[in-house]
C-alpha cells in the first residue's frame, strides 16, 4: 500500500577500493551487513541495504570498489560496478578525504560521463584532515565531474551521516515501499554469514593473506528440538601456504576465526550458533569461471 507523499529510490555507493563504503552503509543500516577491513576489494557482491522510515524507504547498492581489473574476479566486481550506474535513481561517489585524488578516482570520473542520474559528492574521513583543505578538494574535484551536492561526513564517527540521508531523501520521489520496515538487507542469511566469516580472516590474517580467499557455506541447519543454528563453511584460497596460515599452529588461527566469526553470526541470527570450519586449497580460482559460479559469483546475472 502506498502512502501519499512517501518517497522511494535506489541509491548506488561507488568509490575507490578502501574510502569507507561499508563503513557508510553499516553507520546508516544501524547493523553489519557489509564487511569491512582496511584491504582493499573487500565487498565482491552488491549488497543491498534498506533503511526505511515514516517517510521515505532508501535502497543501498553497496558495488565493489571500481578498479582495474587483474583477474576474472576483478572483471566481475568491476563489472557489477558499472551495472549499477544505470540501475539507481542517485549516486554516492565516496572519496577519502585523507588520501585525495587518485589514479583510480579518475577512472571511476570517466565512467560517470554521460550519467543521467544525480550524483553526490560524499568526502569520507573529514576528522583526519583540517578544515582548510577541504574548500579546495571540493573545487578539485567539482571541476572534475558535475554533481549536484557535495556532503563532507565520517562515516565511522557518524559526523553529517544524517545531513546526507536528508538529502538523498529530498532527491528520491514518491514510490512504493518496496521491503518490510523491519527488513534491512535483501540478502539471504548465509551470504551474509559467508562474509562475516571472510571478515575474520581479513581481519586476523592482515597482510599475510591477499583477497584471494572466498568462503562457502556448505550446510546451515536450525535444530529445532536445540535452539541452536549448525553452520559448516570452508574457506577456500589458492595456495598451501595460505592454508597453513589461516589454520596457524595447532589450529589457532583457524580457532580464532571461528570464535569471532560465531559472535557476530549470532548476533545476526538471535540464537546459538554452533560453527565448523575448513580450509580447502583450490589453485588461481579466481582466473576460472567454473569456481566462480561455485563460490557464488555468478556472471550471468550481470
């Protein structure tokens, strides 16, 4: 059911790899639906967040960071990237604040030529720079590509965040409300499950380990007569070595994982989880279609 004068829309988050988009989408959705780590090419999927009020229902896209690819994997993040463009009705083109103009601002510029939809200008991390640089970075970059509002937030302390959704909801126009007021994310439970796990080992495993790992949720079972939610997931990477990493000395790490991962996992689901891991080696599985379909990247659909 419609109700007069509520407003509606698809909003696309698009930036360079590491300028805060699923800080953003999570400080906004008021829950981890994204991952985050401080790597670079972390969110492969688009993630759609919903944040719905008395007035409006917004739609995050959450796209992989645009870059140039490297391997099919990145054909394919980059890929949905760009799908997106022309899905939504505005667009969040984050940049960091910190770190400026880069190579790969620019390519994420020329891919927003000839866009119809607005777009807005969201400066990331204002608290790590002094206000008198900012002036100038927002001439930069409005002589750079047209948009029709810049907004400076820190996503991670929430500074402006409620400045931007006003905004964005000023731009939408009226529509359905497309999803459940208690729904926040359209993604099934073991996605999101697969990606926390995949948090973790970012997260622990630091520099030791690259974005080549993927995670696959193998059986996610509720036991009825035990409030209890049993979840059997291997993480896949592409070499021995990275196995005998995440695993650790006498399965420490692999441990530490699980326990986190647990946490968060039933945080999410409201109940006890009882979570198994594993660690399967399965050699450059992101230069081979087969194993992205697999692990869940399927290029069909874009």
């Amino acid at each position: 059911m419609n109700k007069t004068g509520y407003k509606s829309g698809f909003v696309s988050i698009i930036g360079r790899p590491n300028v805060g988009k699923s800080t953003l989408l999570n400080h906004i959705i008021g829950q981890k639906i994204a991952i985050m780590s401080d790597k670079p090419q972390t969110t492969r999927n688009k993630i759609q967040g919903v944040y719905t009020t008395d007035q409006a229902q917004v739609i995050f896209i959450d796209t992989p960071g645009i870059h140039k690819p490297k391997h099919r994997l990145g054909d394919f993040m980059t890929k949905i990237a760009q799908q997106t463009l022309r899905e939504v009705d505005l667009i969040l083109f984050v940049i960091n604040a910190e770190e400026g103009y880069g190579r790969g601002d620019q390519f994420i510029i020329d891919k927003l030529q000839g866009i119809n939809q607005p777009i807005f200008l969201v400066i990331n991390k204002i608290d790590t720079i002094h206000p008198d640089k900012l002036l100038p970075l927002i001439e930069f970059y409005r002589n750079k590509v047209e948009v029709q509002e810049v907004i400076p937030i820190s996503a991670l302390q929430g500074n402006n965040v409620n400045t931007l959704m006003n905004q964005i909801t000023e731009y939408l126009e009226e529509g359905p409300q497309y999803y459940p007021e208690d729904q926040v994310t359209d993604h099934p439970e073991r996605f999101i499950v697969g990606e926390l796990i995949r948090e973790k080992v970012l997260h622990l495993t630091r520099e030791e380990i690259p974005h080549s790992i993927a995670v696959v949720i193998e059986q996610m079972q509720r036991r009825e007569d035990r409030d209890v939610v049993f979840i059997n997931a291997t993480i896949i990477v592409e070499r021995k070595s990275q196995k005998g990493i995440i695993i650790g000395k006498q399965g420490s790490m692999l441990k530490e994982v699980g326990k986190r991962a647990r946490t968060d996992i039933e945080n999410l689901l409201g109940t006890k989880v009882f979570l198994e891991l594993f660690v399967k080696v399965q050699a450059d599985w992101r230069n081979k279609t087969s194993n992205l379909k697999e692990f869940g990247f399927n290029e069909d659909e874009y």
